[in-house]
C-alpha cells in the first residue's frame, strides 16, 4: 500500500512538496514540515493556490532517483480500526 502523503506549499522556496502523514503529525503545531525530499518546509497559508512541484519530490515518488543521504519514503500499512468503550 502506497504511503498517504500531505501536498503543502513551502512559503520559502514556493514550491509544493510532498510531506508523509507521520511528518505532518509531528509538525502541525509548529507549522514545519520535513518533506519526502528532505526539505524543511515552512506551510504557506492554505489559502494559496498550489505552487509548483518539487522537482526533488516529484522524482523520488516517481522512483527516478534517489539523492544520496534524502529519507525515502516509508510504506504505510493499514492501521487496525479502533473501536471505542463507552464509558
């Protein structure tokens, strides 16, 4: 199964990248993102219309190539339903 991934634009290069739902967890308090390519990126506000994409993104999803020292990116598996107690 394919890793779900978060497309957010970055307000300091301008280009929009590709960010693993993990990494968007751990950084939606700060606004700060590692993304597939190993860019930090700094969200835009939502509002603005998708920039270009990452060149360095669009080529490891695509299996291109793979930059030395970038994180690839994880296969995610399916999570198990949680089902709640009441109480």
């Amino acid at each position: 199964m394919e890793p779900f991934l978060v497309h957010i634009r970055c307000d300091t290069d301008g280009y929009t990248h590709a960010v693993t739902e993990d990494e968007f967890a751990a950084g939606r308090h700060d606004g700060r993102f590692r993304a597939v390519c190993g860019h930090v990126v700094l969200a835009a506000p939502m509002i603005e219309a998708p920039g270009r994409f990452d060149p360095e993104c669009r080529d490891l999803l695509r299996g291109d190539s793979t930059p030395s020292g970038a994180p690839s990116v994880p296969r995610q598996e399916r999570r198990r339903l949680r089902w709640r107690t009441r109480r």
